[in-house]
C-alpha cells in the first residue's frame, strides 16, 4: 500500500459519500473530545480515587481498603475505569443518542482488518524487536509492567494485563474509532492528522522518543483503520506491543510470578 495513493482513496471515498456540507458533527465530536481528555487527564490518578473513596466512603473504609492485598490493583483499575467512561461510554452516547448513528459507522466491525494484516505486523514487529533489545536493561525491567505488584502472583499479572487491554481498546475506539470517522466526511484524509495530534498530547508525559513515535504510528495507525474500516488492528497492535514489554520484562529480570494467587 503506497501512502499518498491511500490518502488519495481516502478522499475520493469522502467527497463521493459527502451529501451535504455539514460541520455540525466534526464540532460536536471534537468538542466532545476536548472534554473527554479533559476528564481523563485529571481524574485517572491514585490521588483522586484515594480522594474520592475518602470523600465517598469515609476516611475509615479508605484505611480499611488501604489494607486490602489488591489495593494498588483497585488503583489501576480505577485508571482503566476512567479511560474507558472517556474513550467509549461518553463517545457511544455523543453516537447513538446526539448524532443518531450506528456504531458499526465507526469501525467496530472487523471490516478488511484481515487484508491489511501484513501492514499491522510491519507496524508492530520492529518495535517488539526493539523492546526486546532494551529488555535487558535494569530501567527497563523496573519501568514495565506500570503494577508494581504483577510479578506477585498469575492472578495479579492476568488481572493487570485485563485492565492493559481494556484501556487500548478503549483508546482505539476513542481516536481511531470515533474522531476519525466522524472527521472523514469533512476532512478526508486530513481526518488522519486533526485525530493524530491529540494523540501524540497524550504522550507527552512519556519519554520523548515515544512522543516522537506517537506521530508516524498514529498517522500510520489511521491511514489503515480509514482503509479496513475498523479499529480492530489497532488495538491487535497496541495490545501485542504492550503484552511483549510486560512480559519480557518480567522474563528478563526472573520476575514471572510463581504462584497463581498472592
């Protein structure tokens, strides 16, 4: 598939599906955008669910919770928790009772995943290769997995993992899923680049080699979920990037649990 010749198809499917020149949808997608990273950015921390259980429950059953063997889970779980509200829940109302639409509009089908197979494993190899080079250093190994306590036992590591796949299908859907279909009709292909931007700000916390990465992968991340019309090799590829850090990590360091419940 040669870049500029998919961009090209992606705009003569736009302007021929384009009946009326409408802004109204990209605006309210986009302003929906602006609230749902908004909500997520400052809602997803430890702080604000120690926060919140305090203020909910009492300062007791926070102490009490505090205790509890999985309490740092039900922190991550709390991070998962909001991403999924922001990258789906609030979105598929904005879809289904703003807009009016069919969420099959939005590339949660399988569509022709199966046919551009081979450019998502091109996308997802070589930085599984290069994670495995890193692998052996100590940073690494002590940056990955984000649960401190995954090498504890199975049950924490499938647990973590679970709440990992979650939130990268979640954010899928949210960018290459819901912003970038709804731009298409509008934008063509410059949907791609207005759904790439705040998708490399949602990095800028993390090093600035894959902040910088963040631009040709979500580029190249929309230009195939545009072309297969569904989300799903995405989310195979963040999922198989995600899992092989974790893992070898964990393999690398001789840290693999060795029980199955803490």
């Amino acid at each position: 598939m040669r870049f500029i010749e998919a961009l090209k198809a992606i705009d003569k499917e736009a302007s021929e599906n384009k009946k009326i020149v409408d802004y109204r949808k990209p605006a309210i997608v986009l302003f929906t955008m602006a609230i749902c990273l908004l909500l997520i950015h400052y809602l997803k921390f430890s702080s604000t669910f120690q926060q919140s259980v305090v203020l909910m429950f009492g300062k007791s059953a926070y102490v009490d919770l505090r205790g509890s063997l999985f309490f740092h889970l039900y922190s991550n779980a709390w991070w998962a928790a909001w991403h999924l509200i922001g990258y789906v829940l609030i979105p598929v109302f904005v879809i289904r009772v703003v807009l009016k639409e069919r969420l099959s509009d939005y590339g949660t089908g399988i569509g022709a995943t199966r046919q551009y197979f081979q450019y998502y494993v091109a996308l997802a190899l070589p930085i599984v290769f290069f994670a495995f080079l890193v692998s052996f250093r100590e940073d690494f190994a002590n940056h990955y997995p984000f649960y401190r306590f995954a090498s504890r036992s199975w049950a924490d590591l499938l647990m973590w993992e679970c709440l990992y796949i979650v939130q990268f299908v979640a954010l899928e859907f949210f960018f290459r899923g819901f912003v970038l279909h709804a731009c298409k009709p509008q934008f063509g292909a410059a949907a791609i680049f207005v759904m790439m931007v705040p998708y490399l700000m949602i990095h800028f916390p993390k090093p600035w080699l894959e902040a910088t990465g963040a631009i040709p992968f979500g580029i190249l991340l929309g230009v195939l979920a545009l072309r297969s019309r569904s989300m799903w090799g995405g989310v195979g590829v963040h999922v198989t990037i995600a899992l092989s850090m974790d893992l070898l990590a964990l393999l690398q360091s001789n840290r693999l649990p060795t029980r199955w419940w803490p």
